[in-house]
C-alpha cells in the first residue's frame, strides 16, 4: 500500500490519546516493570516517544526539506531517553507526548506537503538516501511499534499468572523483534 | 509476578477505552485490512472481543464458581465472531464491546471474590484444570494480546511504504504467535 499523508496524520493523531486511555492510573505493577534487564517498561517507552518528538521526527523533514541529501541526519539515540525526563510522573510524561505530538503535526500540516515534496530525498546515517514519504510514514509504524511492545512488556508481567492458558497467548510467544 | 485481581480490573476497564481512542473514525486503510488470507483486521479482532465478552470470560466464572470442575467449559469458537455483528460499522461494534465490558466489570466486581475463591477450579476443555485466577489473568493478556495483533495488523499495510527502514521496526518483523 501506497503511502498517503492524511492517512498518516490520522494516525499520529491518535497514538497519544491512545496511550493516555491504556496508560494513565494504571497501576505501576504494569508500567514501571519491564521485560528484564536492559529493556524498557511502558514508562520507558513514553520517553522514547517524546525523544523521538523532539530529536527525530520533524527534525529530520527539516532537514530534508532544507538541505535535501547533502546533509546526513544526525543518528537518532535510542537511549537519549534514559538521560532527559527524570523524576517525572507517567501522568505528566503523556501530557507531554501529547503536547509535543500537538505541536509537530500543526508544523507538519502547515507545510502543505505535496506530491512531489514527498518525494525528496533526504541521507540516513546508515540507511543512505531516503525519501521524506518514507520518514513519515516510518514515524507511524514507529508509533505501532511501540504500542507493540507496550502491550508485550505488560503481558510478560501475568507469564506466570495465566497459568496453562499461556501457550495460547500469542503476545507472550512474542520474544521481541527490535535489534538492541 | 502473582495475580492480582484489582490489577486486573484496572486493566480490563482500559482497553474499551484504549481501542476507542485508537480505532474510532480512523480512516478504513487501518481498520478493515488485514494480512492476508484467513488473518483478522483490527474491526474483526473487536468482533472477536465482543464474542469472547459474551460466551467466554464471564460465562465460564459464572461456571467455576457454580460448578467448579465438574462441569467442562464449552470450547470457545474463535471464529465465532464472523457470524455475528454483520453489517455493524466500527463505531457501533467499539460501542457493544465498551457496554459489555462495563457490564461484565460490574458483575466481576459485585462477586466480590475472595481469595479462595480466586482458587476455586474448572475445568478447560483442552487444558485441563484451572482455577479462577489464571481464568481472569487470562482475560487481561488476551486484550494484550489482540493489542499486540492490531499493531502488527495496522503496521502491516505500511510495510513497504516505510522503504529501508523496515528492517529497524520490530512490529514489521513479527510474524504473529498466535495458532491459527
């Protein structure tokens, strides 16, 4: 399937309010604990999205936009996260998802992309040359992966309490798929 | 980590919510394809938990608790949703199942379950004996797992629209868990 803005926008919409109806008041049991060491809970990965907001995402289509392939992006850090957003609360990080998902989709719509923008070209660190209709619609199935895993590192949370019903239980036959 | 029923109310009450922020008037390219012959869309996986809402999850405490293991759970029919809620719009079915649910948390709740009564054991037709606990964890990790399908499922149709970036998105590289 083709990729088509709106229905990118339309999905990058949701995701915020999404997690804030799944996440919000949950008790910390589901998400402040991860799948073991050195991988993230649900609150880890609320920082990553908002990582990704401020460093990833619209930075990178300025980029593109602007300088085209003569300027490579700056490599995305996966674990920039770990350093910013400390002592937060998890209600106060997905205000600030959402607020900055907000901000970024204004500034994305206001560029009236056409066609042909979305066909420049842009240079990935390791991915080499790159079109911004790629890099949004990546932005999206970020989004999913991360909603993915979210519901993976919950899961493994009741491995033990669903008993023998587990083997039917595709999320926790799911081992992760991400390299590290 | 043990079971822990208030945890999993928490839960249970969330994902009506979650899938409605998620899936209400998104346009269809997300919500009715699916990943190919004999796979689910998201709008079959809601069908599907509006069924388990009314022949599974209750109905078989409803058992447990008048029964105990003297009397099989009927086996749940897991294409049984595709008879029913034909010709019923996304809206409509994200609607039944919220009503549902709520009402099946209301009914859960007014039990006011004991621990021992968390104890209590049925009888699964395929696996054997299991006790209300596991019955009831089980109902919170298979919305997680039905999450887990319908990021899959969504990130799928922008399988190729992502470009090389595909090989960095963990959701494009599950190939589900779940037996058919």
């Amino acid at each position: 399937m083709e990729h088509n803005l709106q229905h990118t926008i339309s999905l990058l919409t949701r995701t915020p309010v999404a997690l804030n109806a799944l996440l919000r008041d949950l008790p910390e049991t589901w998400t402040v604990r991860n799948e073991g060491e050195s991988t993230w809970s649900a609150f880890d990965v609320v920082r990553h999205l908002i990582h990704g907001e401020r460093t990833d995402w619209m930075p990178r289509a300025r980029i593109v936009l602007q300088f085209g392939e003569t300027q490579t992006f700056e490599p995305f850090d996966r674990w920039g996260h770990m350093r910013e957003y400390q002592g937060m609360l998890l209600g106060q990080l997905l205000d600030e998802f959402a607020r900055l998902r907000s901000e970024n989709l204004s500034e994305l719509r206001a560029l009236k992309l056409r066609r042909e923008d979305l066909e420049r070209r842009g240079r990935h660190p390791a991915l080499g040359v790159v079109t911004l209709s790629e890099l949004l619609a990546t932005w999206a199935v970020h989004d999913l992966t991360h909603l993915h895993q979210i519901s993976r590192v919950m899961a493994h949370q009741y491995r033990e309490a669903v008993g023998p019903w587990s083997g039917y239980l595709g999320v926790l036959q799911c081992a992760g798929h991400s390299s590290p």
